[in-house]
C-alpha cells in the first residue's frame, strides 16, 4: 500500500510528489498525460527563464522520481474507501493508498464521481473546482486537492507551490507532526 495516490502529474502534483518521495513516503503518481500545462509555453515563472510546459512537467516527473515516487501513466477512474485507506481504480490496474491528492488540473470530474463535494470555479474556464479547505482537505477523510482542481490559480508558479503544501499538510498527518523540509548549504 502507498502512503499517497496524486492523481495528477502536472505542476501541482508533480510537485507533491517531490515532496511527499523526498520525506521518505511511498508515492504514486497516476498520471494520464492530459495536463493543461502541455500546452504551455511559460516565460513567468520565477528562477526559469523561458520553458514549454512539457519540458517543465518532464523535469518534475524526473526529480520526483529521483526522490523515489514511482510514475505510472493510467486514467483513473473510481476511488473507493478501503480498509485504512483507498482504492484507486485506473483504466489498466488498481493501486491502494492511505491518502489520495487530487491534482487533477482543470477537470473536477473525478472528484464529483467519488462524492468530494464541489463548487462553481472562480478562474477563466474552469465552471467546477474542489471545495476543499485552505490545506487542501476535502469532505472525505484522506482525500486531499492541490492546484487548479481545488481553485487555486492556473498558473505553474501558483499550482507548484499548492502542490507542495498539500503535501507537507498530508506528510504532517502521516507523521503526527508539523513536517519541514528545508535544505541548506554545506560550507
């Protein structure tokens, strides 16, 4: 069993599975590479001077999986509660998880299948976002929302940082203590 499903691999879950593969959690990252993100050309984002989004996303992809967060690509389809956690149902295979995150970008879809609740979004052409709490907890005990899916704005600066805090949030309750990461330089 995982310790956390992100379903999603764009900014925002990408960026949850760093942190969450880098505090030594076991992490899957389901992915069905329909990312808004690309189809983005970013030329805003702070400390990158010019980057596609397929780029930007691959690089996420790399470094969470050099901290350990198995990648998969699969549509899931269903999330059920299961035991201690959830069952996550993709098109080709089923994984378990304690916590699921939703990082599902501009579709709401899946969240409102599975009973999250939802609410009328607030950005350009997203109608529908999770109504999840500022540390991105949903109606469901364990289930989780990051980024554009749980209305924070579109853009990759916004979503990766959101992404990052929902997983410290699920670090934290996995651990049963405010989680920080932090690195500093060696002298």
């Amino acid at each position: 069993m995982y310790d956390i499903a992100i379903i999603g691999a764009g900014t925002a879950g990408g960026s949850a599975a760093i942190f969450a593969a880098k505090a030594g959690k076991k992490t899957i990252v389901i992915d069905s590479d329909k990312s808004m993100t690309k189809r983005a050309w970013i030329r805003n984002h702070y400390g990158i001077e010019d980057i596609t989004g397929p780029e930007l996303i691959e690089i996420g992809k790399k470094q969470a999986s050099q901290f350990g967060a198995e990648i998969v690509q699969d549509t899931v389809v269903n999330v059920t509660k299961s035991g201690d956690g959830f069952k996550v149902e993709g098109e080709n295979k089923t994984y378990e998880a304690k916590h699921v995150i939703l990082a599902t970008g501009a579709l709401a879809t899946l969240a409102e299948k599975i009973g999250v609740k939802t609410k009328e979004g607030t950005e350009p052409r997203i109608k529908t976002i999770v109504d999840a709490g500022i540390d991105g907890k949903t109606n469901i005990e364990g289930i989780w929302a990051a980024g554009t899916v749980a209305g924070v704005s579109v853009h990759t600066i916004v979503t990766a940082g959101d992404g990052a805090k929902v997983a410290i949030n699920v670090i934290s309750e996995l651990n049963g203590e405010r989680y920080v990461d932090h690195d500093v330089l060696k002298s």
